[in-house]
C-alpha cells in the first residue's frame, strides 16, 4: 500500500490507521510504504509489480494517475482509497471515499480494464489540459493552505482575474481545428477539480479522448457558466464544444503547461493519445 501521508493537508496520514485496522479486520496481507514523492512512488509500485503484489494507492489523482500509468501493459491490478483534495478518478469509478468501504473493494478483488492516456509519452488516467487550466492548476497547487474542494474554486477566480484569450491549434485525427478561447481538456475521464464534469460523456474504457474546448466569452459569462460544470450541463453552452478522437494535437500562439490529474505533465505542444484497456483497476461490484 503506498500512502502519500501529506495528501490533502495531511489526511492521507490521519487516516492510514483506520485503513490499516480496516485491512486486517478483513484478514489482508499488506505492507505500507510511505511515499517521498511521485518517483518514488511510482519506483516502489513497479518492484512490487515484478514481486506479484497489488499495488494499492491511498491518495490524490496526482500520484494515483502516475502509479496507475506506471503499472499500465501490467498484470497487477491497482487499487484505490482515495486520500487527496478532489479524488475524481475514484469518484468517477464508483470508488467510496469512506476509508472502510474503500478497503471493502480492495478485498472484493473485482478488477475493470480502463484505458490510459499519454501525453508526449507522459501517462495519465484522468483529463489532460491547458490554457486557462494550466494557470488555475498551478495555483491550486500553490495554495496548500486552502482545505478540500474550496482550493479549485479559489483558484478559478485568481486564474480569471488575469487570463486574456489565447490561440489554440488542434488537430484531431490529422483534421486541423483553430480556436480563441479560454481552455482545451482532452478527457481519457468525465472528472476533474474535485467533481467538475468536464467532459460528462467520456467513458474510460471506449478508446477514444472527448476533447472539450471552451471559446472565446466574457469574464461574466463565463463566471455564470462556471457552476454549470458540477453538473456537466456547461456542454449545452454556445462558446463549448465537444469533439472525439482517437490521437489529439494541440499547440497555442503562447507557452502553457499541460495538467493531467492535477499535476504538471509536459508543455505545449502536445500529442496525446490512448492505450487501449491498459490498466486494471479495483473497482466495486456493478462498475
């Protein structure tokens, strides 16, 4: 079981107990490592690949997206017990964010082949972005003093205040596409920002990337639309649209990161693609 004891604030370590009493209730043989990073981390799940062990992540979409890439052509199925700020691949697997009820799938063993992203040859289970993304990403992870769900509204707000519109070029199944606007997310998953319904209709195990690609509005409009996305109905909105693809290119007229999982990835430009049902992941009976 690798554990990120700083997930969240720090509730990665408050609640490792209760998942370690909860494993041997259950009778489950396991070893904890704690983690000193994602390297680490993703180090530590590949040796206990070759060994024959499950890996189990207790943490956040960052070093659950790297370990579950890590482990991707495997045979070694990666569990689960979500520990971090927004925990939107577990939620979107059906995956309980009680401690107990998470280890009570570990210990149902049923396993769900997903597919895995890469981008630039960086792996991710989640959503790949950039644009006004990136900049809100790198402020969310600026402000490990903002608890829970609050950071990635805050950090909506302060990315708005200085964004101007930038140009993207994307070419999707070699079709070139030119864009002003606001953001490109290319979605191996529905979630991200700790439940925002991105890209509503992606489905993790199809083989194809919804890419979600928000144009140019005003600061208000887009502030009003905002809310729109927990609920996945922001799609409905003139200045969004929603294409599928197979291999998804894009390029900006300036420099951007690109987030996936809700940690740097790589930079622009990129080429992002799928491995078709690369992973298997514990999953709760009826997923």
């Amino acid at each position: 079981m690798l554990v990120n004891p700083a997930a969240a604030g720090g509730r990665g370590g408050e609640l490792l107990p209760r998942v370690e009493r909860a494993l041997q209730a259950r009778g489950v043989a396991f070893r904890t490592v704690l983690t000193r990073g994602i390297e680490h981390g993703c180090a530590e799940a590949v040796a206990a690949a070759r060994a024959g062990e499950t890996c189990v992540v207790m943490g956040g979409d960052g070093l659950v997206g790297q370990v579950g890439g890590a482990l991707a052509d495997g045979d070694v199925p990666l569990g689960v017990i979500p520990a971090g700020r927004g925990n939107d691949l577990a939620r979107v697997l059906g995956i309980p964010t009680e401690p107990e009820a998470a280890v009570a799938v570990i210990a149902g063993a049923r396993v769900r082949q997903i597919d895995v992203g890469e981008a630039n040859d960086r792996r991710f289970l989640g959503i790949a972005s950039c644009g006004f993304d990136s900049d809100a990403n790198r402020i969310a992870n600026q402000a490990r003093w903002v608890r829970g769900r609050l950071v990635y509204a805050y950090a909506a707000l302060r990315a708005l205040a200085a964004w101007k519109p930038a140009r993207f070029t994307l070419t999707l199944d070699g079709v070139r596409h030119e864009l002003t606007g606001y953001s490109v997310a290319v979605a191996n998953s529905r979630a991200y920002g700790g439940g925002m319904m991105i890209a509503p209709d992606a489905a993790l195990d199809d083989g194809l990337l919804d890419v979600v690609s928000t144009g140019q509005v005003g600061k208000l409009r887009f502030l009003a639309n905002l809310p729109k996305v927990f609920a996945g109905t922001h799609v409905d909105e003139e200045p969004v649209s929603v294409e599928r693809a197979a291999e998804v290119r894009i390029d900006a007229d300036r420099p951007f990161a690109v987030y996936a999982d809700g940690d740097r990835l790589t930079e622009l430009p990129v080429t992002v693609r799928l491995l078709r049902r690369a992973l298997a992941v514990l999953v709760p009976e009826g997923e």
